[in-house]
C-alpha cells in the first residue's frame, strides 16, 4: 500500500492509502507502487486512476505536478474532479465559449494577451472533461 495525497488550491482534495495510482505526466502516464523511486515530475491535463482493495476509482487532473517518496505519492493540481461528477453540457458549453473567445482574439490580433493563456487552459479542461465523461 502507498499513502495518496491529493491537494489542489480549492480544498477538494483527500488522503488515503491505495494500492496504486495511474496518472497522466507531461511526457505520458506515471504508474506509482509500493517502492517506486522519488520522483518529482509535472502532470498534464488528463485521467487518474486509483486502485484500491480490488475496485478502481477514476478522476481528472488539470496539470500540476506529482512526487513520490517514502511510499508516499502526492498529487498537487489545479483541479481534480471524479469523472462521474463531470457535466457534459457544461464542459461542451464552456468549450465553445473557449473557441469562440480564441478565434476573435486571432481575429483582432491579440493572440498573444494574458487573457488568451487563460482561454486555453479552459479550453483544455473543457476538453479533458468532454474526452472522459464515460470512463
């Protein structure tokens, strides 16, 4: 068993012993186990798995980053949410909001504002939610 600790800015997160946690790094999925070495790495914007006692749960991640050490894996993100809880109305809404907002913004020339990074993150969670609303 490993200690998970999740932790994002909004309180959302928890801790509790699993057997293993599937996570989405920058440069691909990360398997953390008892005895996986320390490790420091950014995570992207995708799926979570958890297995715990024979049963496996599945949650989002919208970048951060994770660490192991001392059997202890801790997820630290800007958001997590359980696929289940996932509104695909919204998140196809707040998608199209994101595209809408990114091709005026192409379209007036100012591609490159403080706002326009905030716009595409939004579009990449809208994407994640929408990618995995059924797993």
């Amino acid at each position: 068993m490993i200690d998970l600790r999740l932790v994002t800015p909004h309180a959302d997160g928890f801790e509790k012993q699993v057997d293993k946690v599937i996570v989405r790094g920058v440069l691909g999925d990360l398997m953390f186990m008892k005895n996986t070495a320390p490790i420091v790495t950014p995570l992207g914007y995708g799926i979570m798995y958890i297995y715990e006692e024979g049963k496996r749960s599945v949650g989002l991640v919208h970048g951060g980053y994770a660490s192991m050490k001392d059997n202890v894996v801790t997820i630290a993100t800007d958001a997590f949410e359980w696929t289940y809880d996932i509104d695909v109305t919204r998140a196809q809404k707040a998608k199209e909001r994101a595209e809408a907002r990114l091709k005026e913004a192409h379209d007036t020339g100012e591609e490159h504002s403080g706002s326009i990074e905030e716009t595409k993150l939004a579009l990449l969670r809208a994407v994640n939610r929408l990618k995995h609303a059924d797993d």
